[in-house]
C-alpha cells in the first residue's frame, strides 16, 4: 500500500511539473519580449527551448508509468507567475524580470526535487535519470541567471552598456541574490 501513496504522489508531481512547464513557457515568452538587454533575451530565448525539451521528457516519464499528466493547473506556478507579472509591471527592468525568472526556476527545482526523490524511493532507475536531466537543467538555468546578473551589474555600468536605472536594478538583484544565500 505504501508503494501505492508513493506512486499517487509521484504522479502528481509529475501531473504539476508537466503544468509549472507549460505556464512557464508562456512566462519566458513574455519576458524574452520585455527584455531590453540583449544577453538576457539570449537567455530566455534558450530557456524557452530548453523547457520545451523538459516538457518532452516529462511526457516520457509519463509513457514510461502509463499515467495521463492529463488537465491540470499547477496553482503554485500560477501564482507565482501572478505575483512576478504584478512586479515587472510596476518595474519593467531587466533586473525583475531576471528575478523573476530566478523565482519560478527555484519552484521547478524544489518540486523536481520532489520528483526524484519520489522516483528513487520506487526504484524507478529510468524515470529517475530524466528527472534528473530536467533538474540538473534547471540548476544550470538559475546559475545562468546568477551569473548575468553579476556580469551585468559589475561590468555594464562600468563600461556604460546600460542606463544607470538598469544598473541601479541590476544591483538590486545582485543585492537579493546575496541575501538569498545567508
């Protein structure tokens, strides 16, 4: 009985992921066209294809189970879309959007974590290494995303490639990333 609670909760996460993906493919669009900063749009652009590629994987995943991930909302991922539009409304810089992007991408790890927890506890080799390709991606995205926000904070001001209430932005971002990390 226990397997079974343990593959119902593993199905929907799975069922909740395949959704978080898919509001977060339309999220990445909007934002890749909000962007100003080149480098940044270059980003989204390439996180769009690669949550296309995770999307994919979760359907195999699926295949492999013999589940339907069928109709569903993930109401976090809604959410939280919700409350980031809200706030690059009010500040539409780089700097939101990439706080953003940083913010549903940390909700994807925790719940793909989630995920693979769940697989290797059933023993489910195959499911558990494409979940872990999709959250080693996600892992790279949020690094990615670090890493240009300081890139652009420490060199763009200084070389005069951005106006200074985008760099005053991207210290914001710099300043919560690092506060994140205590």
């Amino acid at each position: 009985m226990r397997s079974n609670i343990l593959e119902d909760l593993l199905h929907q996460e799975l069922r909740s992921l395949h959704s978080a993906e898919k509001q977060l493919l339309k999220a990445l669009t909007k934002m890749a066209r909000a962007a100003t900063l080149p480098k940044l749009q270059a980003a989204f652009h390439a996180r769009l294809r690669e949550t296309e590629v995770q999307i994919t994987r979760l359907v195999d995943v699926a295949v492999l189970l013999g589940k339907n991930l069928g109709p569903y909302k993930c109401r976090g991922m809604a959410q939280m879309i919700q409350e980031n539009e809200t706030l690059c409304q009010e500040d539409a810089s780089d700097a939101a959007l990439m706080a953003a992007a940083q913010d549903l991408g940390r909700y994807e790890i925790e719940e793909y974590g989630m995920a693979l927890t769940l697989a290797s506890r059933l023993g489910l080799d195959e499911v558990e290494a494409l979940l872990q390709k999709n959250l080693n991606e996600e892992k790279a995205a949020d690094a990615r995303l670090t890493k240009l926000a300081k890139s652009l904070n420490q060199d763009g001001a200084a070389a005069g490639d951005m106006p200074e209430s985008s760099a005053r932005s991207m210290r914001t971002v710099h300043d919560l990333d690092a506060a994140s990390r205590v």
